[in-house]
DNA sequence: ACCGTATGCCAACACCTGTTGACACGCCAG
DNA sequence: CTGGCGTGTCAACAGGTGTTGGCATACGGT
C-alpha cells in the first residue's frame, strides 16, 4: 500500500501550493509546451529544481495540476425540465471560478496526456451523472458525449479562442441559448 | 504594387507544395510548437534552411498552411428548414476532407495567432453566411457566434480530444443529433 | 558553349528546454 | 550543543529549437 496521508504537516506544503497554484495559472495561460518549468518556479519564487523534487517531472506536474472534480450537482434532485439550463449555468460557474479547466483544454490540443485526462472527466464523471437519471443505458455515452461537444464548444469559443460574440454574452444570455440545447440532448431525440 | 501571380511557374513549386503539405500534416497532428520545422523538412525531403528561404520564418510557414476557405454553400439557395442539417454536414465533410482545419483548432488552442485566423475565418466567413438570409442584423453575429461554438465543440471531441461516443457516431447520426441545435441558433430563439 | 541565377545542402550560431548533482542553510530531536 | 534531515540554491549538462550564411550544383536563356 502506498502510504498517503501521514497527515505529518510538512514545512514545505506552502512551496508546494505555490508551485500548483503557478502551474495552473501557467498552463492555463500558455498550454503545456509554452508553459515552461522555469517560468512556473519563477512566478512561485523557488528554484526550478525544487519543482523536479516535489513533482518529478514535468508531465508528474502536469498531472498535479490537473487534478480536477467537475463537482456536478445531483440530477436526480433536479427537475426534468431544467436539467439543461441547470447544467449550463453550473459549467460556467466552474469554468470561470477555476482555471484549472482551461488549463486542461489548452493542454488537451497538443498533450495526448492531458487530452487522456479530459476523456476521463467528461466520460466518467459527466457520462455518471447523465446515467444517474433513467434514459435508455443505450444512449447515455452518446448523450454525454453530445453534452460534452457542446459544452467544451462554449469553453472553447468562449475562453480560449475568445470569439468576442460568445465573449460578449452575458452568463443569462448564454444559458437561454444553450440551456436547451443540452435539455434536448439529454432527454429528447434526434431529428 | 507587391507582383502577384506573375504565373511564371518556378522549378521550386513542388517543393513548395511538399512543404505546405507536411507542414499541415504536422501542424494537425502536434499543434504548432512541438511541430518542428525540422520534422517538416525531413517530410517533405529537404533541408529545414529551404523552409526558411520559402517561407520566412516558422510562423510564416503556418499562415501560408493555415490559409482556409470554408466554402459554404449559398444559404439562401437552402430550404429555411434544412439549414442547420445543410450546415452540419458540410462542415463534417469539409473537417473531414481537409486537415487544415484540424491544424488551425489544435494551433489555436496555444498560438496566439493561430486564434487570431480562427476568429477571422468564423467571424468572415460564417458570419457573412449568416448574415445572407433576413434575420435581425443585431443577433446574427451571436447566432453566428453559437454555430461556431457548437461546430468547433464537435470538431474538438471528434477529431482533437476524440471523445469515444462522438467518434463513434456516424455522419447521419451526428447530423439528426446537431443539426436541430444549429437549425435552432440560426433561425429560432432563446429560452 | 557559356554564365547568371535559382535551387539545394551543410555547418554553425545563439538560445532555451527539462533535468541532474553537489553544495549551503536552518530547523528540530537527542 | 550537536548531529541529521528537510528545504532551498547554484551551476552545469545534454539535447533540441529557430534561424543564418556560405558553398556546391544544375538548370535555362543567350
């Protein structure tokens, strides 16, 4: 068994935030091969060799950095009907509250590694709650999936290529249009 | 007056195209910084200093690769019900038939300028689409907006991060499950 | 046949990258 | 007080990057 939580404080815990907290703004910003160790250990005022020590590498940095729960409310507690506009206003809450997301979707473009771990959120964690609700156990990867193009869609449009018609949008604006959208694919049917 | 197209065909012309045909290919398949010029070169069987001759600099070689016309059809030759099933498969085949926009999406994500020609190209072109048949002139560029997000959103889980269910769905399918939501971005209205 | 020029290759540059090992300081248990 | 260990810095390595200039060669007009 690998021995996690000693729960031993260690002097070092706050070095470690910074360095976390500099990926994430770094990657992010820049994507995984912009994003370069240096500058991470810059910006968190340590050495870049400290980085190395605490996270081994920086694929293992990475991989620290984007770690990530899309935190998705129980849809069962949630009336059929608003499933979609619910949804759309909890991914934009979290997309702006944490820019570990967009780190990721930088990343995802041209690091298959981070692209492994975004198929794993939107497959497990988003694919668990579409199944929480009783639709066909056929169709729910497929729903999920179609949730997912359109969401990270949004995401990408929105706060990585920055088309400034969907930057302008207003947050009520966007989950009027999209809300149903993501209803239709969650409970309706094609054509 | 820069000449332009004196049509005198140069010997080199080849070895222009073998160039802007692997630079594409890897373009699509890296992203723009971990495409090196010298993979590009080794592709195309020639040394990397041709590329900087022909091209100018690496950025140079990725606005002449990037070059893209979307070639939408006349929307206003469209039956008004069967836009956003029109829209949709053409925009499969196009992504489909041509890397190029894999390379623009997966470059965008990280290059600066790279987003700057994804703007350009759906701000232009979609939005001039858009703007052919009579909505209101002051939501076509939201609609217009919308269509980008939910097309790039599938191009993204499709062909960059490959979602498993969106991979797996064939051309109809994905035509029955979108087209209504781009049907519903052109011509209908929020909430 | 000749010569200029377009085409191509080679070697090198300056720089930046992730990564490593040796060395210094300071905290804390004994 | 005195070790040992956790924390941090420094300097360097080996490799890869875009980019540059010089040199060979072969084409094409005269």
């Amino acid at each position: 068994m690998t021995d996690t939580a000693p729960a031993r404080p260690r002097r070092s815990d706050a070095t470690r935030a910074a360095i976390l907290r500099a990926a994430r703004e770094r990657f992010a910003a820049d994507g995984y091969e912009r994003a370069t160790i240096r500058a991470i250990a810059a910006d968190a005022r340590i050495d870049p060799s400290m980085v190395m020590r605490y996270y081994g590498s920086k694929e293992g940095l990475f991989a620290a950095a984007a770690e990530f729960d899309l935190r998705l409310p129980d849809l069962t507690r949630v009336p059929s009907g608003q499933l979609g506009e619910t949804l759309v206003r909890h991914f934009l809450d979290r997309w702006e509250g944490d820019e570990t997301l967009a780190a990721l979707l930088r990343a995802a473009s041209t690091n298959p590694g981070a692209a492994d771990r975004m198929r794993g959120i939107f497959a497990d964690q988003l694919g668990a709650a579409v199944a929480t609700f009783g639709t066909d156990p056929e169709t729910t990867a497929r729903r999920a999936g179609l949730v997912a193009a359109q969401i990270l869609g949004l995401a990408l449009t929105r706060y990585i290529v920055r088309l400034p018609p969907i930057v302008a949008m207003p947050p009520a604006e966007v989950v009027g249009w999209v809300g149903p959208t993501i209803q239709r694919y969650l409970t309706g049917s094609p054509d």
